[in-house]
C-alpha cells in the first residue's frame, strides 16, 4: 500500500543539497530495517527464551572467574535469571541503573589484562550497572553481534519501564561505545565494512571482501546489525554518516537515536518515496504499518539535536569527548 506523508523539512539538509521536495510525497512501505523495528514484544520472547554466555564471578576467593550460564528474561520481564533461577542467581531489572557494551566494568578490565583472558572479543561482553556492583556477559556462539545487540537493546528499554521512578535512565549504551571507539582512535583495531559488513584486519585499506575503501570513520564491530537502520535514519535526518564527510563522526548520535523505544504506540518503520527505491527512510508508524511519516514532532526533534550536535562537533574540531561513564 501507499502512505501519503509530508517529506523532510528544508534547513540544515536542504543546505548541503538534500532533496527536501516541496509539497506532499507518497511512500511505499520497505523491508524491515533489523533489531530496531522488531515489536519489543518479539524482542522480549527471544529472551525469554533465553541465550548461553560466559558471566563473570566476582568475590576475592572465587575460584572460577568465568562460566558459561544459561540466561533468561522472567515471564514477568523483570528479571534475568541464570542456573535455572536459584536463589542468589538472578537480577532485578529494576536495580539496574546502566546498561554497557565492552570493558567498561573493574572485573572485565581486570580479566583482560590477566593471563587468563578469554578468546572473547572486548566489544562482545555487556554489563548491567547497579548500584553496588556490575554483572557482566560475553557472548560467544553464533551471531556474537547480532546476540548482544539483542540483548542490550531491549534489556535498556525494559530497564527504563521498570525503573518506576519517573526519572527516564539513560539508554546509551550503544551510542557511547561507538564514542568511545572514534575518540580512541587507533590503526590496530578491526574495522566492518559499512557495505558487506565484512570484519577487516586493521592493516586493510579497503575490504577483503567486497574491495570499499576504508571509511574515514569506522563502526565498533558489534554494531553492525544496526547498519541497515543506521543508513534509514541518515537519510531521514540528513546526515551523511557514511561517506568521506564530517558527517561520518555523528554515526554515534544515529545509535543514540535509535537506543530508546519511540513514543507509544508508534513503531520505527522503513519506507521509499515512491520511484526511489534505492533511498530507504526510517520513520514512525502505527504498529500495523499504517500511517508512516518521517515528519513526526519527534522525529522533528532528532533533526534539532542532530544539528546542534554538528555545530558541537564542528566548535569541538571535528570530535565530541564522550562524557565519563561511572565504572562499577
């Protein structure tokens, strides 16, 4: 079906020369864009069903610093459980105050910079902050990205239903690993190609695979099932994320946007202008599909926070010190 939506407002993209189409665009649906718009409902189900990773023990006479547990998400969705839901084996949801992706925790520093560090990739671990310790997960079966993806994704949206504060806790997980990664900047790291996602040694100029020059800026490796729905909402806020431009710094506000649920009832959704199928756009739609719009008040106010955040960028000299996290 078609859906009539008003298109992009001029501005910061008409000035970079944007099409910014002056009256009424009709869209056409498009193929889903990944984890993002994935109902959380099916996102919930998917670990309730649960997922094996090594977690780190902690305690000073611990023997065993590593396993592998079998965790879930409770029926309730608010807690996970681990050890088939023991006693002492599980977390409240509601206790946690920050979700991260790597080694941002005391006891995974600790681990790899001992002799006992796990064939595990750094950006494969996630940790859950509470206020008296962390509990932290690596993932090493299968799709090690798309898992933790998963998992950090919708355990940070639970979070904040569960926090019953009122106080909204920050979502950023993704979008300060991936600050963290362009601010370190280093020519030893592996790097995905944004086309074929294709994990490169550091020495590559262009990708193994599929031969597209080294981007200017790369992505944390684990992020790359994001890709396709980190290239919708650059085309929907104007930002060239993904070509030799400025522009290739703010990949980390792209995560930043897509990490809290959009207001309910809405759903991320992806459409085309029609005739321009090669221009996929992330919008807001009803959760049958109906009623897309990429011009939503709030996906107005992404587009301000997108340009303030150029014009920091560019005040900053190209790049934005990614504010400390606390480390549990």
């Amino acid at each position: 079906s078609t859906v009539l939506a008003t298109p992009p407002r001029g501005g910061a993209a008409a000035a970079r020369g944007l099409p910014t189409p002056s009256g009424p665009v009709s869209y056409v649906p498009g193929p889903p864009a990944g984890l993002p718009c994935e109902p959380l409902a099916a996102r919930v189900a998917r670990l309730q069903r649960g997922a094996t990773f090594l977690k780190v023990a902690e305690g000073t006479f611990t023997r065993k610093k590593l396993d592998a547990k079998a965790v879930a998400l409770s029926a309730d969705r608010k807690s996970l459980t681990w050890d088939g839901g023991k006693k002492g084996h599980g977390l409240e949801l509601s206790q946690v105050v920050r979700v991260s992706i790597g080694l941002e925790t005391k006891p995974l520093q600790k681990l790899y910079h001992s002799s006992a560090a796990p064939d595990v990739a750094p950006t494969s671990w996630f940790s859950l902050h509470t206020a008296a310790r962390s509990y932290d997960f690596g993932a090493r079966d299968g799709d090690t990205a798309e898992t933790v993806i998963l998992w950090v994704l919708t355990l940070q949206q639970l979070v904040l239903l569960s926090s019953g504060t009122g106080v909204r806790l920050p979502a950023t997980a993704l979008s300060y690993a991936q600050q963290q990664w362009q601010y370190h900047n280093s020519s030893a790291k592996e790097w995905p190609c944004v086309q074929c996602t294709c994990i490169n040694k550091p020495r590559n100029t262009a990708c193994e695979v599929c031969g597209a020059p080294k981007p200017m800026v790369t992505l944390v490796p684990t992020v790359t099932p994001l890709l396709p729905a980190m290239r919708a909402l650059s085309n929907t806020l104007g930002i060239d994320a993904f070509n030799l431009s400025p522009d290739a710094r703010l990949q980390w506000f792209l995560l930043k946007a897509l990490e809290p649920p959009p207001p309910s009832p809405l759903v991320w959704s992806v459409g085309h202008r029609q005739g321009d199928g090669e221009t996929p756009l992330l919008g807001l739609a009803n959760a049958d599909g109906t009623g897309f719009s990429v011009d939503h008040a709030y996906i107005l106010s992404l587009r301000r926070e997108a340009e303030t955040a150029r014009q920091q960028q560019a005040q900053a000299g190209g790049g934005v010190t990614p504010r400390p996290q606390v480390v549990a």
